[in-house]
C-alpha cells in the first residue's frame, strides 16, 4: 500500500470560480484558528478524532498518522488479544509482549510458562521468523529464503484449527506477499481463506487495507477506491488510510465506481472523499450530494467542511481590508462561492439543524441582518443540546449591531451564559471574537486597539505568545498604555483580554514594554520611572552608545557593558541640560548619539525596543517603526554643528548627518515596499544610494569642507561611500 509519508499543509489559496477549491500549497478545508462557532458534534463527528481536524498547521497530518497507529490500533489488538487470553495476561503485559522495543522471542520467555499453550508457542516462532521480512526498501530483491517462509506461513494457515491465530497468519503472509510486490498471490490468499475471516475484527481491517492497496499497486483504481470508502467510513483502526489513497484519476473510473455503490448514501461518500481532496471541488460535490441523499451524514459533512473554509476566507478578508491590502477578487469569488453554496442549504425541503445554522451563521460573520424567519426555525429544530448555539447566534447579532463602548455591559450580561455551555475552545474563540468587534470600536492607533487585538493574536500565533505579546507592544502609545494598566475598572471584556496578556508576561515585563514605550518618545523621566520598578538590571550593550565610529552602526571599539538604566539616566541628564538652554556643543552631540544609537541603526537598539531584525522592511500599509525615526536626532547634530568651533570636531558632527543621509535614503527606498540595501551587497547598496540627490550632494559638500582635517582624510579614505560617489 503507497502511503501519503509526505504530505504538505499550507494555507487554502483562492479562487475566482464559483465552483473552484483551494489550489497549490494546501489542504482545502481548515478552521480558522482565530475563531471557530462550527462544532463537530453538528454532523456526528467526535470531536476528539485527528480526522477531521483540519487546522493550519503541519502537525494535522502526522496528528492523525500517530493518534491511529500509536494510540487506536495498539488498544484495540490488545482488546482482542485481551479477549483470546482470558485471564491468562493482564492489558500491560499484553502491551508489553507485542509492543515492546526487544525481541519479541526474549520478552516471551518471561510469559511461555504462564501462557503454556503449544499453539501460541508456534505463532510466537513464525511472527518472529518474517518480522525481518515485514519492512523492506522499495526496489529491495526477495531475500534467500523468502519463499520457505511463504510455505511455512501457508501451512500453518491450513493446519492451524485456532481460528483467531488462523486469521492472523493469513494477514502475516499476505503482508509479505504485499511488501515484496506479489499482490496476485496476495489476493488470491485471500480469496482461499477469506471465510475466516471475523468481519469487523482489527484482523478484517487490516486485510481491508493490505487488498485496497493491492488494487491499487495493480492500477485497479476502481476497485481500490471502493474499499478505500468502506475503511474511511466504518473502519475503527485505519479511517485515515481511506482519507489519503482515495483518488480519483479518470472520469471513466468516477462513474465505475458510482455504478457499483450499493445506494445513494454509498455515492454521497464517494463525493465526500473526493472532496477531500484540494484539487476537486467541494461546493460543486455538496451540490451532487445534495441532489441524491440530501438526508445522508456525507451532505451534513461536507456542508460542515465547506463552512469551515468559508468561515476562513471570511477573516482572510477581514484581515486583509484592516491591513488595506486589495481584495476585490478574493471578496468576489467568496461572494460567488457563498451564493452558490446558500442556493444548496436553501433548497433543501427538510433542512437539518446544521443547514439551518450554517445559512444564519454565514450572515452573521459577514455582518448582515438576522433572519428573524430562519432564526425561529432553527430554535424549533435544535435540541436541549443544541440550543446554545441558537442563543450564540443571537448574540453575535446583538454583537455586530453595537456600534458603541458603552454597550460592553449589555453584550457581557448575553455572552456569560453562553460561554458556561459552550467547550473551552470554543469558549476562547468566542471571547476572542467578541474582543476583537470591540477593539474595532476604538480609533485606529488607540493603544486599546492594539491591546485588545494583542489578545485575539495570543490564541493563534505560531509564535511562542510571551514574546510575540511583548512584541505586539512595542508601538503602542506610551502614555495610553500607562493609563491601560492602570486602569482600576475595565469591562468585562477588556478584563479578560487584561488577565490573558498578563499571564503570558512574565515578571517584571509590564514595567519593562512602558519603559520601552517612554523610550522610544524620548520621555527619560517617565523612563526611568518605570526601569527602576524591574526585578533585575535591563538590557546591555557591549558597546558604549555615546560613543561613534566610522562603521555604519558605532558597533566597534572597546567592549565593556552599558545597561539601560545607566543610558536612560545619562539620557535625562543631557535632556534637562538642553531644555535649560545649554549652548555646549558636546551636550548636544551626546543627545544625539544617543538618540541614534537607540535606533535601528545604532549600536543599543533594544535599549527602546524588543525585537531588532537584522533587515529593515515593513510593511508600506502601516506606519514607520518608531525605532527608525532620526529626525531630532538630525536636529541636535546640526545644532552641536551650529555651536562648535573646532573644525576637526564639526568634521565628526558632519560625519554622523552623513550617517544619518544614509539611513533616511534606505528608509526611503523600504517605503517603497522593498528591503533595504544590505551591507553585505554594496551593488545594491551603491545603486539605491546613487539615486538619491541628496545623500550624493552631502557626500560632496563634505569632501569639499573637511577633505583638509584628520578626521575627514580617515572618513574620505575609509568610508566606501566616499569611493562610489
């Protein structure tokens, strides 16, 4: 049998048809991790079962391989080896004789005496005989004495009158069969001793498998897909193998094979797996469902599949107009896809209660009406169970309709009944959508919106959620988020976003983002205030940033370390002295050198920020990082220029405007979408520099005013900069 080892997961990409799929890198069908009101229990599914968890992540495939082949299958062989022993083995020693990592002839010895049965004893001896031959490399040669224990596997299928030991000679010999290509032979085994075979047995299912695979190594299609259905729809041990192998690889096989389905209901699954699959498409099979066995579990499926990733491209949208990322394609076919898809639920004459709930639950995420009509009948059709979910959709009505802050308390009275029925999950994606309707209700760039957002962002990010919470801060509004936390009454909403962000912060680092956050507006005082609450000494620099090099970065030069807390207060010291009207160019020149090395460019960045990639680029559709921004850092170096009188000390002062050119140029270049020059490809350094009048007037204005001082002749020769332009 050919298993899918390599499958890859990414997300569903979209397509401009009405009837089209997810295309390229991905599977077709996922939750969207950030909410998800769709419960599985709506169309019979455990929820517990890997199967049909089709989340974002690689881990969904392998979830499934392991949660059947280490956890399922291991418990039920040991059931029905558990029923063959009696009370001779216990489950764990069971567990321990076929399971184990040893041989399983040395783990034996300890039970032969308590088990004392010849039959076994002989069963034992052949399992450990072809155990080598059971795994093999594609294109390995027949091993010497293959067939010998192709015989002996045979004889001990005809000779042996235990029926249970019987059976698993047969799967023994026919995965050897299966393993070294021989799969006529297999089958005709199979055909010999099949009326051995107890149905419904872990022994069934697995010869179920060894035979579909078979068929489909002979490029018997049909008949492999047929069994590949049986395994995914009633097989206990092996569901998956029948999601991955069914394929559909010619038009003549697809109506082979819906000839030979036994009903309606049996077609209703072929169309399901077919769907599954992201190339094929799965409104257009919900559409063929519908028309034969609109009542089968298979229409209530795959309409619940089709959900899920319409529920996804729904916040792909709304993700992408709060980023102002063009989306008029996507926003059509989704639309296309959504009226094809309600034209299906609409004309079903006895609707179940998911059809009911995936018509009303779609207008809700796209902000429309409620239904009142509809709304009505799904009350009446849901049970004692189900009626959560009716009062869920009555409150994401109410919720999409509060277009003001001071309706928090109403929208917590309606959600806490709600959230004590629904399961943790979705308890979380509830409250996470809630929170993120409520932080669109503050202004763009209100610290609130951000820190509500945070919150939503927790719950989903691929990232580690401490770090990727401490990042999320970084640019929020300082003085907003020091009246955030220390806000003494918040609504209910804004509590549990609050408590959420809490916990993923660990001591101390609620002082250290305001801390941040006053550094990053030059406001020392409230600074310094802040990092003299932290538990232990902040962030170090190798490198003292008051001082400057000839490099791009002042990172060179003698080693030594330089904390936060001494830079901020070094910082407001120069600060007060400047705002008292200080005309000593150093105090300036210091000023600035420390304001710009606690930018991206300089030599103590994470002095005013938390994260410092080592390329600069962003996004063109949100502002500039505040760690990027040199303008009053320009202003006090051209002020020290205006004061000082030494000229070899205005050559350094000049230096660093220079510097600064530099970096406006590549943040200029960034603003374009692009990433910046990289000092490790000075060609596209030197061909973004060259078409900027700017920086190539100033590096000619300096040649000409300090060419003639020791500290221009170094700069002139060291500088690349100087040789390019």
């Amino acid at each position: 049998m050919r298993f899918f080892k390599n499958i890859v997961i990414g997300i569903a990409l979209l397509s401009v048809q009405a009837f089209s799929c997810a295309g390229g890198w991905g599977e077709t069908y996922v939750k969207d991790e950030y909410y998800n009101f769709l419960d599985p229990s709506f169309v019979n599914i455990d929820p517990k079962s890997p199967l049909y968890d089709l989340s974002q992540n690689y881990g969904a495939h392998s979830n499934r391989w392991y949660h059947f082949k280490n956890d399922v299958e291991p418990a039920h062989n040991i059931e029905a080896w558990s029923e063959y022993f009696g009370s001779k083995m216990t489950k764990e020693e069971i567990n321990k004789l076929f399971y184990d990592s040893a041989p399983i002839q040395e783990i034996y010895k300890k039970y032969k005496a308590k088990i004392n049965d010849a039959n076994f004893d002989t069963y034992i001896n052949f399992l450990s005989l072809q155990m080598p031959f059971a795994i093999k490399n594609e294109g390995e040669k027949l091993p010497p004495n293959y067939n010998a224990i192709i015989t002996e596997g045979i004889k001990l299928i005809g000779d042996t009158q235990d029926r249970f030991l019987k059976q698993r000679y047969l799967f023994l010999v026919m995965r050897l069969y299966h393993y070294y290509g021989e799969f006529s032979q297999e089958l005709k085994l199979y055909e010999e001793y099949k009326s051995v075979i107890t149905k419904g047995s872990i022994v069934d299912e697995w010869i179920t498998a060894l035979r579909a695979g078979a068929f489909e190594r002979m490029d018997k299609m049909v008949e492999a897909n047929m069994l590949y259905a049986k395994i995914f729809a009633t097989h206990k041990v092996n569901p998956y193998l029948g999601y991955y192998d069914f394929k559909v690889t010619s038009d003549a096989n697809w109506h082979a094979m819906l000839d030979r389905a036994a009903n309606e209901d049996e077609k209703a699954l072929l169309y399901f797996l077919r769907a599954m699959h992201w190339q094929n498409s799965g409104i257009k099979d919900l559409k063929s469902i519908a028309k034969i066995a609109p009542q089968s579990i298979w229409f209530d499926r795959l309409s619940y599949m089709v959900m899920q990733d319409l529920q996804n491209q729904r916040y792909t949208i709304m993700q992408e107009e709060y980023y102002k990322i063009k989306t008029d394609e996507i926003k059509k076919s989704y639309a296309e896809q959504i009226a094809a898809y309600k034209d299906i639920l609409k004309a079903q004459k006895d609707p179940s209660f998911f059809t009911l709930y995936a018509n009303l639950y779609l207008d809700m995420i796209d902000y429309k009406p409620l239904d009142n009509k509809r709304y009505k009948q799904l009350r009446a059709k849901a049970s004692k169970k189900e009626q959560v979910y009716v009062a869920l959709i009555g409150y994401l009505d109410m919720l999409n309709r509060t277009k003001n802050l001071k309706n928090q308390a109403k929208l917590a009275t309606a959600i806490k009944p709600i959230l004590s029925q629904l399961p943790e999950a979705q308890q979380q994606s509830l409250l996470r959508y809630s929170v993120l309707q409520i932080a669109t209700l503050y202004p763009q760039g209100h610290a609130k919106r951000d820190i509500l957002k945070l919150y939503t962002a927790n719950g989903s990010s691929y990232y580690m959620p401490y770090y990727y919470g401490l990042w999320s801060l970084v640019n929020a509004n300082a003085d907003e988020f020091e009246r955030y936390i220390k806000e003494k009454n918040r609504s209910f909403f804004e509590q549990k976003a609050y408590e959420y962000n809490m916990k993923n912060l660990q001591s101390g680092d609620i002082y250290k983002i305001a801390a941040l956050l006053f550094m990053q507006d030059n406001d020392f005082k409230k600074a310094n205030e802040y990092l003299a609450k932290l538990p232990k000494d902040s962030e170090a620099s190798p490198y003292n940033p008051f001082n400057t090099f000839l490099s791009g970065n002042n990172r060179s030069g003698k080693k030594g370390e330089y904390t936060q807390k001494k830079f901020a207060k070094v910082m407001l010291e120069l600060q007060q002295k400047i705002k008292a009207g200080s005309k000593d160019p150093m105090d300036h020149y210091l000023y600035a050198t420390g304001l710009y090395n606690k930018s991206w460019f300089g030599s103590f960045p994470m002095s005013a920020t938390l994260y410092r990639s080592v390329y600069l680029s962003f996004s063109p559709y949100e502002s500039l990082p505040k760690s990027t921004d040199l303008s009053l850092a320009k202003k006090e170096y051209e002020t020290a220029l205006q004061y000082a009188h030494k000229k070899e000390f205005k050559a350094k002062i000049a230096y660093q405007l220079l510097k600064i050119d530099l970096a406006n140029a590549f943040i200029a270049h960034v603003k374009k979408g692009e990433w910046a020059p990289h000092f490790g490809y000075l060609k596209e350094m030197k061909e973004v520099l060259q078409k900027d009048s700017n920086f190539n007037n100033n590096i000619k204005k300096y040649k000409k005013e300090y060419a003639d001082t020791k500290y221009g002749k170094e700069v002139i020769k060291s500088c690349a900069s100087f040789r390019f332009f």
